[in-house]
C-alpha cells in the first residue's frame, strides 16, 4: 500500500476585499490632533501571506490624511472647518481608498465630516464704527424720545463657525455704566434710554460686544469694536471761526487774480449742526480794497489792482479782518457785529525770480567805445591763480538772488575759467606769452532750480604783461561796508588818477605775507585801465598819483577812512605752491644720499651675518689639554677607533691633535688664514664634515657644561 502525499501550494488568485462601507460620513473633529485615527479599513485577502499596499486619492485634494500598511488611516496635521469651507464651499472630504496584493485591487469610497468646534471669535468689520456725518446732518439729536434708535449693528459682526457657535448676543462691554443707551435683549439695536443733551456731552464712545452662543460657556469667545455717537443740537448758537488760517503768501507782481485760499469754510465753524443753522455769509471788514471774499464760497482772492512787490516792505504785507455770520445782511450794526465771527488773516508776499542778475560793468561804461573788460595776467602766474573777480547783484531773494558765474562762450583754447562764485583763474601758464591776448565771456545766472530764465553777459579781455598790475587800497572799514560804497570809492580813484579803475577783488585787510588779517579793515585789490586804449597802466605811476593826492582822497571820501596803497607784492593767490629751484635740488640730493647711506647699512649687515656664521662654525670647537673637543652635543663628530668611548659619552670627542694641526699649517697656512673672508670652508675642514655626515644616526649621551 502506498501513501502519496500531495502539496498545494498558493497561488495569487484571490482579491483583498475591504470590509463593508461605513453607512454615513465619518466624524473628525477640527481640533483633533496629528495622528488622529479616522478609521481602520484593513482588507481581507484569503491568499496565504498576502502582500497588501494602501492607497487613497482625496477630494477636495488635501496633503493632511495618510494611510498606513495596516489600513490605518489618520490625519497628518489639524483640519480646518472653515478654511476648507471658504475653499472649496463644503466641510466634508470623499475618499477613495485602494488596496493592491500586487495583481488585484479593491476600492472603498468613504466620507469624512470636518465637526465645528467654538475656534473663532466673533469679528466686527471694523474697529471702530460712528453715526457721525461728515457735514455734522447726522447723529442723534438732543432731547430724543425714549426708545429712538440710535444705532443698528445688525449686518456688522461675522462669526466662521456654524451652528451655536456662531449664534451672537449683543451688549456693551460695561453695562453698568451711565449711559442714556441699552441694547435690548436679543436685539442688535442700540436705543435711547435717558437725557442726551448737546451743551452737556456732545459725543458718547462706548464698546459694543457680540458673544457667541456654545454649549460649553467655558469656551465662548467675544469680539468687540468701539461706536461713537454723536449728539446734534439746535440752532441756538451765532458761527464763529474755529481756527486760525496761515499766512497767506501769494507772489509778488501778480497782475491777474489768485485765490489766496479755498478752504475758509472749514475754518468757520457753528455749534448748530443741523444744515439750516450752518448758512455762512463771509465779509471783509477791514481794509477793504486789498482782497476780495467770496461771500458764500469763503474764498479769498487777491485784488489785482493791489500790486504786491517783495522789495518794498510797504506793500508786500497787510493784515485783514475777515467777518462771517449766519445771515446776507452786511455786519454794519452793533447787533449784527455780537453775531458775527471774526478771524485776522495775515498776508506776506513772496519773492519770485522777477528780477535778473546784473553784472557790475562800471569798468566797461567808463571807456567810451569798448564792450569789454581788460584785465591783466602776469605772465609768471600758475595754473589756477585768480587774476580777477567779478562782481553782480541780484535784487530777488534766497537762490533767486543767489548769482553764479560761467564761460558762456566754448572754452576753446581754455586758458582761463570762471568759477561759480565769480572768481577768473588761469587754466594755464603764460611763461612765453608777454603781450598776448585772449577774448571770452562771461555769464552771470541766478540759482533757481527752474531753468534759468534770467542772465547778464559781460565780455573780457586778458591781457599777458611782464609784471605785476595790480595796487592795493587798504580802507578802514568792515568789508561789508567797503562792498556797499565801492562804487563811489571808484569814482574817487578815478577822479584822481584819471584812469579807469576795475577793483580784482575786495577781501579782509592782510599783511603781505598773508600771516596777520585784520577784520576792521579791507583791501581792495585793484588796476587801472587807460581811457582811450587797451594799456593797462603801470601801477607805479597810479601809485604815485595816489600819494601825492592822499589827503584829496580822504576829504571826498567821508570820515577820512583810507589808510595806505601800495603795489601788489605777489600774486593774488595761487592753489600751487611755488617752490624755488635750489629747494628742488637740495631735496633730490637729500633722497639721494639717503638711499646711499640705506645701501651701506644693508651691505654691513650682509658682512655682519657673513662673519657670524663663520663664527659659528668655530663655536662647537673647544681646546682640551692639548685637543680640539666638541662643545655642543648638536655638532658631535662620528666615533673612530682611536676615540675614547667614556670621553664620548660625556659629549668630548676628540676631533684632532694640536700636532696634526701644527703640520697641516705648513701645508695650508694661506687657506687657513684666509678662513674667515671666505665663502667656503677650507678643504680640511670639508673633510671632516664628510666623516659627520656618515653617522648622523649616532645619538650623543647628556653633555655637561664646559668652560670655553
């Protein structure tokens, strides 16, 4: 008889099946936490070990569910009721759950419900909220009925929960104050429920607080927002201005009307504030004739006929008396004045660029047939030395009176330039340019940031001479003076000397070394022109005509104020130093023979250390009843047969007899002399090194101290 025993082995023939669908949404609450069970859908496959993976699509599609290898499904992050409602206008998530064995799959689809717990509070719209009207026409008047509602809050607060959770009540933050207004139970109406009256509070600031309604009052959340109200009044009061307006600064030369301001209206004001009590009739009191007044607008225009200029005080500012009051009727009477508000209004006009700049060409007038002005250059000056200034005035104010200077011509050969601040320089040397000249302009514009629109021209002339023209006048007086009556100190000069005088420049009173100023006084630089000819003339025959007609001076000039002339020493100011030749030459002998005495220092430390080292070729070498030993263990010669091996263990090792020694001299007494000039050591000195080097794994034992 015989036993067959027959394996079946398994085969993937079997599905994985889930296990039956849930009959309603599954519940989560929105507060859950991460790793919060959802549900466990472990499938069933009858197949012997089977290999089961879990998968799920969601929709509305949200990355906080995740499903695990055991059919666990949870959530990965708190849910959001109200943000998914926001989104996607539904607080539930369909879930199609897939399990594989590898060949077959089965599905479930189930539901999960987001549940509403009390997480937001009630929000108002706004902060702050007011039955005020912009124009005062609304509020609650004074002396209203009980009951007159005030207020309606119905529409303003929302609540994102669902439910309980977002059913409000409405109250004030402190009921228990005194206030003439409730809200009603279950009511969103704020009513009057006491006196209001105007004079005694005109405006009432109160908290209003909505409260929602969960069943857990533990967990019941307010929100709040801050409500004015306004009380209205009667017209039992005359307008009055409530504030000051600013100064008025309409610009200067205005020939058509401006308005001056548009806004008087709001300045007036009335404690009436219903529309009918609030007619403002506005009138100039005084003077009249200098603006006009919109009677019903309030708006303030300038009269044209009343021409206002900057540069004269007297009309450039004027104080006016404006009136307003609640009736046509002009204010001419006792009566109507008690009614009447009055404001004073101040007016200052302003300066506008109305006025050119004009560039000071007394020099050019007084040559009869010449548009220019000729100045000298010396031709010794350097690159950017001043050889003149020129002088302008502008009668506006701020940086419209404020002149600036430029070539107005294309700087083509540029041998000179004009500084900003009227200063003429040289933009080169004029070594071998005696009796040349050179023609340009200048301009003069005021600084406004506008475009300029105002200039003057003046036209020069540069003259190279061999010498020094210039003179200096010292004037005792402050410069601001001197600058101010600098046209009759002209006309003086040229009184006297016949010529025509253009003034280079006018500074503080110096020395000529330029070492000592002296504030009280000034110098006014200056040169003289003949009248019929481009000759500047020689300074010392004006300096001469000068002197001789000091005291004529003095008399026409007032107070005797001049002190002295004399010639101009040097140049008037030059931006490079001028330094002599022979200050040149002994600096560069100076660099020289520091940079030899700096190659001999560095040739003596190079013969210093050279010596040294040969120096301490020697220093290891110690002379020993009649030996040569070592003195330091890190220059120890090799051991040899003829060596004492107890000496060698002290660190002394006998290198050579002084016999060998004697007889090698005869041989090498020239080399050994040399030995220390050398830049080798001599050849038996070579050979011993070679023996070192052999046995330089040789350690030495401990060295005691020697005495050299």
């Amino acid at each position: 008889m015989m036993v067959v025993s027959v394996c079946i082995n398994d085969i993937n023939d079997e599905p994985p099946v889930f296990p039956g669908v849930p009959p309603d949404c599954l519940d989560i609450s929105e507060d859950s936490t991460a790793g919060q069970l959802v549900i466990n859908v472990a499938a069933h496959d009858p197949d012997l070990n089977p290999v089961l993976t879990y998968s799920f699509t969601v929709l509305p599609d949200d990355p906080g569910f995740e499903i695990s290898s055991d059919g666990s499904l949870r959530i990965t992050q708190p849910l959001d009721r109200e943000s998914l409602v926001e989104t996607h206008a539904t607080d539930e998530y369909s879930l199609v759950l897939t399990v594989s064995d590898g060949v077959h799959t089965d599905t479930l689809a189930i539901c999960v419900k987001v549940v509403d717990v009390n997480d937001n509070p009630p929000i108002f719209s706004s902060e702050n909220y007011t039955n005020c009207g912009t124009n005062g026409d609304e509020g609650t008047p004074e002396n209203s009925a009980i009951d007159t509602v005030v207020f309606d809050i119905t529409g303003l607060v929302t609540d994102r929960d669902e439910g309980v959770n977002a059913e409000l009540v409405y109250s004030f933050e402190d009921p228990s104050s005194d206030l003439p207004f409730i809200i009603p139970d279950g009511s969103s109406l704020i009513i009057v429920n006491g006196d209001i009256d105007y004079e005694t509070t005109r405006e009432y600031r109160v908290v209003m607080t909505a409260t929602d309604q969960a069943i857990v009052e533990a967990r019941r959340m307010s929100g709040h927002a801050v409500l004015t109200i306004c009380i209205t009044d009667t017209n039992d009061w005359p307008p009055h201005f409530a504030g000051e307006i600013p100064l008025l600064q309409p610009p200067e030369n205005t020939s058509s009307p401006i308005v001056l301001y548009d806004s008087l209206r709001l300045v007036a004001d009335d404690m009436d504030t219903l529309p009918e009590n609030r007619e403002f009739y506005f009138y100039v009191l005084h003077p009249p004739g200098f603006i006009e007044v919109d009677t019903r607008s309030g708006v303030i225009t300038l009269d044209p006929l009343n021409t206002m200029d900057y540069e004269d005080e007297e009309t450039c500012s004027e104080a006016i008396t404006i009136g307003v009051i609640n009736t046509e009727e002009f204010p001419n009477t006792f009566a109507l004045l008690q009614r009447t508000g009055i404001l004073n209004v101040n007016i200052r006009c302003i300066d506008i660029n109305d006025n050119p700049p004009v560039i000071d060409k007394s020099a050019i007038y007084a040559r009869p047939g010449t548009d220019y002005l000729l100045i000298p250059v010396t031709h010794s000056l350097e690159y950017g030395s001043p050889i003149s200034f020129l002088f302008a005035t502008d009668e506006d104010s701020g940086n419209f009176g404020k002149v600036l200077f430029q070539r107005s011509d294309p700087p083509d050969p540029f041998f000179f330039e004009v500084r900003g601040d009227g200063e003429i320089q040289t933009a080169a040397t004029f070594q071998d340019r005696i009796g040349q000249i050179w023609n340009f302009t200048a301009e003069a514009f005021d600084n406004d940031l506008q475009p300029v629109t105002f200039s003057d021209f003046i036209n020069i002339r540069a003259l190279v001479t061999a010498d020094e023209r210039r003179l200096i006048l010292t004037i005792d007086r402050p410069m601001n003076e001197v600058r101010r009556d600098i046209a009759t100190i002209v006309q003086i000069v040229n009184n006297v000397t016949g010529r025509v005088t253009v003034v280079d420049r006018i500074r503080v009173a110096q020395s000529d070394d330029l070492a000592i100023a002296d504030p009280s006084e000034t110098d006014v630089i200056f040169h003289s022109v003949e009248l019929n000819q481009d000759v500047i003339t020689d300074p010392k025959i004006i300096l001469y005509l000068l002197d001789v007609n000091f005291p004529l001076l003095n008399t026409r000039y007032q107070f005797h104020y001049f002190v002295s002339v004399r010639l101009f020493p040097f140049p008037i100011q030059t931006y490079q130093t001028e330094i002599p030749g022979l200050i040149i030459a002994i600096i560069v002998i100076a660099i020289i023979i520091l940079l030899i005495c700096c190659c001999c220092c560095v040739l003596c430390c190079w013969e210093f250390r050279r010596r040294r080292s040969y120096k301490k070729k020697l220093a290891y070498l110690q002379f020993d009843e009649g030996k040569f030993i070592t003195q330091n263990p890190l220059y120890v010669p090799p051991l040899t047969t003829d060596v004492d091996e107890d000496e060698a263990k002290l660190g002394k090792q006998v290198l050579f007899d002084t016999q060998e020694i004697a007889i090698q001299m005869d041989k090498e007494e020239e080399e050994e002399a040399e030995w220390l000039k050398m830049d080798e050591p001599p050849e038996w000195l070579r050979r011993k090194k070679t023996e070192f080097e052999e046995y330089q794994d040789w350690q030495p034992p401990p060295v005691r101290k020697q005495q050299v």
